[in-house]
C-alpha cells in the first residue's frame, strides 16, 4: 500500500518553497518581509564560514541578502543598516534564525516584550 508519496512534480510544482514571514520592528514601527533559506542556499551560505577569506560578518551579509525579502538589501543598503541600533539588527537575524529552525539561547519572541 502506497501513501501518497512524494512525486518528481510534487518537487517541481506542488509543494511549498520557503516560508515568508512578515516581521514587525517596533523600534521602528516599520515591517520588513524575510523568507527561509532553501537547501542550497544553506549550503553556499556555509561555504562561506569555510572560505578562508570570509567570516562570520561576510556570512550574516550574504545572509540578509537571501532572507531579507523587502525591502531588498544590497551592501549599500547593509552598510547603512548597520549604522543603526545592534539590538535591533540582531532581533533580525535571531528572526531569521529562528524561520530557519537555528536554534540558539535566545528567541525572538523574548524580544516582542
């Protein structure tokens, strides 16, 4: 007996891609929208951290550039984001992280105090 089995088109046609999320900032009273990471991006994001010539900041640029839907980010955009408030920029990345299933100590819902 065969239950409903995953198909070549299920893969090409039928089944979800990555979540979307809408993401409410309230130091800003602004939203952004930030999706999940495929496999393959995954996978070449994590080649960075093993690229000599990149770190963990190349990573979490890369990073925004995949997940940060709109508004989209290019490195202009990331070198003013970074000017402001870390606080605020690291409860996007732990956003991000968590959309992804990342696990770490913190979550974001300890930041929607």
């Amino acid at each position: 007996m065969t239950k409903n089995r995953l198909t070549i088109e299920d893969i090409n046609n039928n089944i979800p891609n990555v979540p979307e999320v809408e993401l409410h900032i309230e130091e800003w009273d602004k939203n952004i929208l930030i999706q999940g990471i495929s496999k393959q991006t995954q996978i070449e994001l994590g080649r960075l951290l093993d690229d000599e010539k990149t770190d963990a900041f190349d990573y979490q640029r890369e990073l925004l550039k995949h997940c940060v839907v709109d508004p989209a980010l290019d490195d202009e955009s990331i070198d003013l984001l970074y000017q402001k408030d870390s606080k605020v920029i690291d409860k996007i990345f732990l956003s991000i992280n968590d959309l992804n299933g990342v696990g770490g100590s913190a979550s974001a819902e300890e930041f929607q105090e």
